[in-house]
C-alpha cells in the first residue's frame, strides 16, 4: 500500500513538473527572462530524475534477486545523489550566466508574462506541497520527502519572483526605470543561491548511505535493545553493525556467549532472543535485513 501511494504521487509530481517546466521555458523565451528559463529547465532535469526515482521505487520493493541477492535498496541513494549532482551543476552554470549579465548591462523583460508566470508556477507549486505532504504522512518516503521539500522551496522561490516581478514593472516609468533592465539578471543568481543548499543537501544525504555511514538513531536502537536482551544469563558480550541504504537497513548482531550455552538452550530460545531484539526495533521488517548470530569464541564477533 505505501509503496503504491509512493508511486502514485510520484507520477503526479512527474507530469506536474513536466507541466511547469513546458511552461517555464515557453514563457522564459516569450518573455526574455533568464531566471524563468532556468526555473524552466531546473524543473525539466527535475522531472527526468523523479522518472528515475519512480523506475528505482518500483525496484526497491521487488525482492531479491540471485544477481541482487541483498535486493535492490542501494540504486536509491546513487540516483538520489546523481540526481543531486546533476541540480548542483545546473545552479552553478546558471549562477555564471546570471553574473555575465550583470556586466553585460543586464537585459529588457516582458514583465506581464513574467508575472503570469510566476502567479501560475506559485499555484501549482504550494498546491503540489500540501498534497504530497498528506500522501507522504503514510507512505513515509524517503524519495518523496525529497520531492516535497523541492516543491515547497520552487514555491517560496517562485513567490519571491512575483513580488519582485511586480516591484520592478511599478517601476517602468519611474525615475528608476534604468534600473530594470538588471532585474532579471539579479533575480536568476539570487534564486541559484537559494536553489543551491537543495541539491547539495540531498547530495550530503546519500552520499553518507553510499557509503554506508551508521545511522546514529538505529545504531542507538540497537543498543537499546540489546541492553534487555543481555541480561539473560550465559551472554558475555555483543558487537553490532548498522547501516542504510535507501529505504533499506542492513543490521548485524554477533552475541559472544558462554562456551556451554548452547548445550544448555535450545533453538526456540535462540529464536526468541532474536525475536526480543526485532521487537525493539523501529524499522518494519521488509526494510531490514536481520541478521543475529551466537558464538563461544569472540574472534567470530
């Protein structure tokens, strides 16, 4: 069920940002705007990643493979941190532009267009957040928190270009109005600084899943519930290994026990230490591969 709410809101967010990115390009070469071509073409780059998002979603959920024997969690951080990547370099090319224009004396704006724009993308963009926030309470994912964090931060930008869109046509015929020409060039490098910290958090955020850096939250879990569970009797020690990948968490456990605990337990107490352990985890069980294992010599910890 989450993961079909997941794909649903994906393709809605797709063919919404196709729409706004169509929209975005057209209006930004009707109206000779820099920043709403690029707000055009960072939507478009967008949609191509929610694409691959969906293509990755559709794949972590399916089960493990004998090619793909751990399952297909991994391909979500890489695409999320290509996807990143691809966004970072967008702002940093646009960025240069946007400055090239400053020097350059700026450029003259069809300001009526640009306001339509913005009235229109500011709409769609508010009205995406709320909705994939609701549908994102229960599906809880990963790929479209991204994706609604997008949509609110190209909603208060967008917001911010229709209220200088606005400001700058009121001073069309003013004693001001030299000033006008610079207004788009200004706008496309404030709205790349502001684009940036999105790109380069998500980048930051799967980086440390591709290489495998520990939660510290599930690592706390862990040792949480190991805390309980060592107070039987006949278990010395424990070492633990935790690590995410995606929507997928990979957990370890080598309990170091007494060299005749096993002769005195059986299996079905084996099985219910590792039950007790799984209880006081967080994470449902088919994002996790579990794995607890007994051993009498601490070099197999």
């Amino acid at each position: 069920m989450q993961s079909h709410l997941e794909q649903r809101a994906l393709k809605i967010s797709i063919a919404m940002t196709l729409f706004v990115a169509g929209l975005g390009v057209a209006l930004g070469l009707l109206a000779g705007s820099q920043s709403i071509l690029f707000d055009g073409m960072f939507s478009s780059i967008d949609a191509a990643m929610s694409g691959l998002a969906l293509l990755v979603s559709r794949l972590a959920v399916r089960e493990a493979s004998e090619r793909f024997q751990h399952g297909y969690w991994h391909f979500e951080p890489m695409v999320a941190a290509f996807n990143g990547a691809v966004l970072t370099l967008l702002c940093c090319y646009a960025f240069l532009n946007a400055i090239q224009g400053l020097l350059e004396g700026g450029r003259d704006l069809a300001f009526g267009a640009a306001i339509a724009y913005a009235v229109v993308v500011t709409g769609v963009c508010f009205g995406m957040y709320v909705f994939e926030k609701g549908i994102n309470r229960e599906a809880d994912s990963e790929f479209l928190r991204i994706d609604t964090q997008s949509w609110l931060m190209a909603a208060l930008i967008t917001s911010a270009l229709l209220v200088a869109f606005v400001i700058a046509a009121l001073l069309e015929g003013t004693a001001l109005a030299h000033w006008t020409p610079y207004v788009d060039s200004l706008l496309l490098a404030v709205l790349t600084v502001c684009f940036l910290p999105v790109p380069l958090g998500i980048v930051r955020r799967a980086m440390k899943e591709v290489f495998l850096i520990a939660p510290s939250h599930i690592d706390q879990e862990v040792h949480d519930a190991m805390q309980q569970v060592m107070q039987r009797d006949g278990l010395l020690d424990y070492h633990s290994h935790v690590a995410k990948t995606g929507r997928g968490h990979f957990i370890e456990i080598h309990i170091i026990t007494r060299k005749d605990f096993a002769s005195q337990r059986g299996m079905a107490e084996l099985d219910e230490i590792r039950e007790e352990i799984a209880a006081n985890l967080s994470i449902p069980p088919q994002h996790r591969w579990f794995t607890v294992a007994f051993t009498a010599d601490p070099r197999w910890a």
